[in-house]
C-alpha cells in the first residue's frame, strides 16, 4: 500500500486538543512586534529576529525580565513589562485576525472532541484576541497566565486544560508555534503539533507545518474520533 505523503503523525484517537492562541491561532504577534520594536528602540537597540527569539511566546512579565536583561538594565523588568502591556493592549485594540486555517481547524477538531485553549498572554489581551478574531465563540474553555501559578514553559497550563476537558494529557494533543509554549506541552506530557512564528527556529515537535491550513493537519482533524469506527 502507498503511504500517503500528507499523512499527519498525531493520533486519530486524541481526549482532546488545546491550542496555544497567540501567533498560533490569531496573528497577535504582529501587535506584539510593533509594540516590541518601540521598547527595543527606546533603548537605543534594533528589533529583529534575534531579538524576537528573546520575547515570543513569553508572558508579558517574562519577556518585560528578558528586555531588562538584554538592555542592561536588570532592575527594570517590572517597569518594561508595564510599558509592553499597554502598548500590546494599544494595538490589539486595533484588531488581530484569525491566522489561516485557524477557523476551520478548531471546529473540526471541535465536532470530535473537547478543546480548549492555553494562553501566555493574561485574561484581558486573550479575550481580546479570540473576540477579535471570531474565535470566542468556538471555546468553552480557556486558561491564561494570570490565572494560574506557573505560566509556560511550565506545564501546569496544559495540565489545567486537559483536566478541565476531562482527558488525559498524554492522550491529548497541543497546537503551539514557540519554544516556551513546546516546552510547556512536553512537560504536561502532551503530543505536540507545531507552526512556528519564525521560521527556522528548529522546535520540538510530532507534527511541524507551515500553516493550520496545511491539507495533512485539516484531513486529520477531520479523522478525529473516526478510528474506533472504523
């Protein structure tokens, strides 16, 4: 038998799915990069991928420590933090989009199984963002950083989902797009799919692709649930 060359390597028979949000599922990264860059240049320092690698997928006050660090100035990641936040919450005002494939991939994944999302970002720009991109309404349930002791790269967002869905995490499978959010996932146990927000970055993964919209991943999800009855 030929193998099908787009066949996706997660399992068919997953308890449930939890996304990261975002750069994953909305294009949040984009405000993110625009506030970023008028911090970095603030300072008197240039913003590019180098420096994105320090700050995504972070927390607000993990990537305010990480800035701090990088500038020189280790006592100020409190007050970097606080200047990210409102200039993050500035341009999301303006609207985030749903990156593609996102739409279409939750409600697949969501017709087979219980999903959710885990989130870096806190409860304020998270709900923003999924309203903003019109995925609010697809979730029952979502976690943010501010709402649980030990935000990503530690597990406890996953596990916190998974429990909420009533599935096992080893059983479950995790959408990210960052070094820190493959880190949380493989440490709650979780199988990982990724598409990273820069390209080349090398990420841990069971599943890489390009885009949500990729064919293997839109085929898989739509095979969820389907192989005991097969």
């Amino acid at each position: 038998m030929i193998k099908d060359i787009r066949m996706c390597p997660l399992p068919t028979d997953a308890e449930a799915v939890v996304f990261d949000c975002d750069g994953l599922l909305v294009d949040t990264e984009a405000c993110a990069t625009v506030a970023e860059t008028a911090i970095f240049a603030a300072h008197g320092h240039p913003f590019g991928p180098e420096q994105k690698a320090l700050v995504i997928g972070r927390t607000v006050e993990a990537a305010g420590e990480a800035m701090a660090q990088y500038f020189g100035r280790p006592d100020a990641g409190a007050e970097i933090a606080a200047d990210l936040l409102q200039r993050v919450r500035k341009e999301l005002s303006r609207g985030a989009a749903a990156l593609p494939g996102a739409v279409d991939l939750v409600r697949a994944c969501r017709a087979a199984v219980p999903v959710a999302v885990a989130s870096n970002s806190p409860r304020e720009l998270l709900d923003t963002a999924l309203w903003s991109a019109g995925l609010a309404d697809c979730f029952t349930h979502s976690f943010a950083a501010d709402e649980v002791r030990s935000p990503k790269p530690a597990p406890e967002l996953y596990l916190t989902a998974c429990a909420a869905l009533g599935a096992a995490p080893e059983r479950s499978v995790a959408f990210e797009d960052s070094a820190t959010g493959v880190a949380s996932a493989r440490a709650a146990g979780l199988y990982v799919a990724v598409v990273p927000s820069l390209p080349g970055a090398g990420l841990d993964h069971d599943w890489l692709g390009d885009s949500l919209a990729d064919p293997a991943l839109q085929d898989w999800a739509r095979g969820l649930g389907r192989e005991a009855g097969a």
